[in-house]
C-alpha cells in the first residue's frame, strides 16, 4: 500500500544480515533504512504467499549488482527450491550462490553466522514456520578459578572459546566448563506472521527481548475472521505475549482495512502492557543485557 | 528506488484499462493515482526482466481482492506462458481468466476493446517489443449526401457504425463510404523503452500524441555505455523523436545513478524541443484533437 509497506524483519549482527520475508517492496523499504541488500547472507521465509516473497526476484538482481559474490542461504518450508527456481525465471543471472535449506520438521533448528534460527511450524492455510534468532551467550569466564586450577595462562583464550586443552609437557587435559560460568542471556527476537494463536509461538517468544508478532485485526469482534483465513487478532497475539513475557511485543502485518492500528492499544496494553502498535522502518538496537546500546 | 518506481503505463479508454509492463511496486504506484486494478483488461509487455514483469504475481492477487472475474489478456514476446506460469507460483489461484497473445513476428497489430495495439520489435540484449497504442477515428457522417442520395433515415446510425444496409422495399443497398468521410485523426501514445535506438520507433511514433521513451543517460558520452547495454540515452530518443515528430516526449526509465533527469533537458530541447523528463506519477488526459480534455 502507498505508505505501508509489506511485514518483513531484518537482522544485523556482526556483518552477516538475516531478512525474514521479502514482499514486494521490501528492498525499496530497505534503501529507505540506508540499508545495502549486499551484506545479507541468509533469507529466511515463513511461508510462500506472494505477500512474503514476490520481492524476491528483484532483491536477487540488486544484491547482483551490489556485487554480492558470497552464497545466499535461503531458508523456508518445503517446496523453497521449486518456488525459487519458479521466481528465478526473471533473475536468471546472478553473480553469487544459492544454497538451500528445506524445512520439513515441525521443529528445526539451524546454527549460521552468529545466529541460532529456530525454525517452528505454526497453523497458516498452508505450511508455515515462525522463526526465533537467538545470539547465545556464553559464561563468565573464572580467572581465580583458571588461577587455582593452575591452569597455564597460554590456554586461557581457546578455554574461553570451547576448547579443551591438553598440556603435553604434564598430560593434563584442561576443559572449559573448568573455567566457565554458566551461559548467561543472550539476544532473542522471535518472528511470527501469518497464524491463528498456538501455544509454540508463546513457548518460543518466553523471555525474548523481542516479539513481533501479526496483528492482523485490532476489533475482538473479528476473531472469527481470523479465524476463517488463519490470522490472529491483536487480542490473541497480546494473550500469547502474556504468557511468554517478552521485554518487549511488536504488532504488524496489519489488515489493509486497518487504518489507525493504534487506536486499540488501550485495550490490548490491559492484556500485554508492553505491546507496541510498529510501524514501517522500526529499528532497534539489542545488545547484551548488561551492555544495552539502547 | 525510495521515490522512484519502475516504469510502466497505463491507458484508460471507455472503462478498459490496459498497462505496460509491471515491475516491483507498480500496482502501489497506481494505487497512489488512484487507480483500482480491477478494470485491467490487458497488460503488454515490453520484455521479461525482472524490473518489467517483476510486480505482476502481487497484481494478480489485487485484481483477485477486488474481485475482478472478467477475463485478462496478457500480450508480451514468445515465452509469455511460460514467464506467467512460473510466476503464478506465488498467486496460483485467481476469480479471473487469464488469456496469452505471444508476439512472434517484428511487427503484430491486435485489436482489443477500444485499442488498435500494434506491437514491433526493438533492440535489447533479450526480445523487446515497443507498442504503438491508437484509438482510431471514423470520418465524419455527411447528412447532405446522405440526403442527397435518398437514404432512409432508419439506416443513418448503422451505416455511421460501419454496416452495409439494403432497402428490402426498393432492393437498393448502401455502404458506409457513401456517407463517411475520411478517417480523422484519432489518438496515438507509443511507449518504448530498453533498447537502442532504431528507425521501427520513429516509424511507430510519427505524428503520436505522446511519445514515451527512455532517457536512460543524460550525458551524450555515455552513448557507449547505452550502446553496452542495449539502452539509450536521452540524446538518442530525442533524435528518433526529431523525426518522429510526435506532439511531445516523455522521458523515462531513468538510470538508477542519474539523480536529476531535468538537469540535461537545455541541451535535449535543442535536439526536440517537446521534449519533458517525466516524472512518477505523471498522466495525460488525451481526446480528439478538436475536442481536447486537457
């Protein structure tokens, strides 16, 4: 629509970007962020309705002529390959790999870059996932403990980096869970569109920093609609995010009919206080929870 | 680009709208005029690059959603059904029928509702059509040699709709040319883009009402840079307007590197002075020629 562009998220952490959804739009959407599609290195697709992935063709042929040469990886549910190949008909040439990763279980979960995806099957008219992105974060590294151990200083950093360390000279091995604390909290945003409400979506979004989930209706009354074409009200998102207690719940892929969406946040804001009625181009910075850039 | 979509047309002529070409983002375009998609009847295509044809799954589905059920006929080079087909991918289901005219020859004329389409093959690095649209004009109905050669009244109105009469009183049969002027001037738009410049434009875009070209540079010293790509710049289609000489030109199809098109314009109008570096959103209100709308 003119001023509201179609429900996608993007992710940057440490130079690999992650796009979940890519409609029609979605790069120019992009550009007005200031953002290049170049360094994105993962696609992630909930679902194969033109509205999460027809943008698809042409965000292929600008990353090409950003001269992107690293693979893309393209994660979705089965049948990515197909529609892909299908949708490449008008971007045949391109200067860089696809690989692809085919969703097939109700739960999966993928480990690329800095990002843990977990990917879960949630209840659309056709297969569709919700994706959580996870930036775990290790334990504390314990210097007195490393001290006391008596374990050598040059072994110090590849302990902190998982590895388990042998000492040729005395035949001491040395393991990491000597010296490290327990993982502490990491980063969580949790994605979810396209579904009518199902406990998954709360037990992924539990405690993240981030949920943003459809808001497709804000009227109570619309539940059966919802209900028919396999969206969710705001209620019923705002029901979810009060049983997983995210810091924070985003509404979008709001009904095109849907004029003010935050003209219902009185009402929702009594189910979830920490909802937030987003809006195009909406950015946050998440940084660990004791270094907040935020 | 954020602020400039992708070129293409559209014409609205007693309630049959036809466009050309639809890249990514075009249908919001037309919602920003105004338009509905619902009274597409047609859509030609120029060629199958991804920023021509890219938006067309996402139009579909808002032709669907404004429950348009009459049949759309899709005109566009050799290929056509199978470009559509992979694209309908991402919109399989639609309350319309669709309907394929491949263009094979250089030169096609298809006469569709009000239109006279004539479509000819230009010079791009893939197959390229420019179109000529017309709505053609009858000549004018001459009531004194009507008169004069005795015809019956009750025959005038379809004799001025172009059919034979016979009197099955007297055996006497008329023709329209009896009573019919000449064809009068009626109205032409011609629309071609990515390609270089060859005489099958100018042939096309002779006496035009409008003539819409691309402009795709702006310093002459890019000529062979357009020559590379198979594009032209605004010098170029300046001159095959010079010959041409419609009643104006609208530039288009701008690189994405040329921030301000009008800054070339002082030079271009030397070569045409009709000249106009168009910009988004830009229409026209077209009648015949004595009884102008605009």
């Amino acid at each position: 629509m003119p001023k509201r562009w179609l429900t996608s998220m993007m992710a940057r952490c440490e130079g690999m970007d992650l796009l979940i959804d890519c409609g029609e739009g979605t790069q120019i959407a992009m550009k007005e962020k200031g953002w290049s599609p170049k360094p994105i290195d993962i696609i992630c697709f909930t679902h194969y309705h033109a509205d999460h992935i027809s943008g698809l063709p042409g965000l292929l042929l600008s990353m090409g002529n950003a001269e992107k040469t690293s693979p893309l990886i393209l994660v979705g549910p089965k049948g990515l390959q197909k529609v892909v190949g299908a949708l490449r008909v008008i971007a045949p040439e391109l200067p860089f790999e696809l690989k692809f990763y085919e969703l097939s279980e109700d739960r999966e979960q993928l480990k690329l870059g800095p990002y843990v995806i977990d990917a879960y099957r949630v209840n659309h008219n056709i297969p569709c996932y919700g994706y959580a992105l996870s930036i775990p974060r290790k334990g504390e590294f314990n210097r007195f403990r490393a001290q006391e151990l008596g374990i050598p200083l040059r072994f110090w950093n590849r302990l902190q980096h998982g590895q388990t360390m042998t000492d040729e000279e005395t035949g001491v091995t040395y393991t990491p869970d000597m010296v490290m604390g327990e993982d502490r909290r990491g980063i969580k945003v949790v994605y979810c569109t396209d579904t009518r409400p199902v406990p998954v979506i709360a037990e992924y979004a539990a405690d993240a920093d981030l949920m943003i989930c459809e808001g497709m209706y804000g009227e109570e009354d619309k539940e059966a609609k919802a209900r028919g074409y396999k969206h969710m009200t705001m209620q019923e998102s705002a029901r979810l995010a009060a049983q997983a207690q995210p810091r924070e719940l985003w509404f979008t892929h709001y009904s095109p009919s849907m004029v003010n969406p935050k003209q219902y946040m009185d009402e929702i804001l009594k189910i979830f206080p920490r909802a937030r009625a987003a809006k195009d181009g909406w950015s946050r910075d998440i940084g660990y929870e004791d270094r907040q850039q935020d």
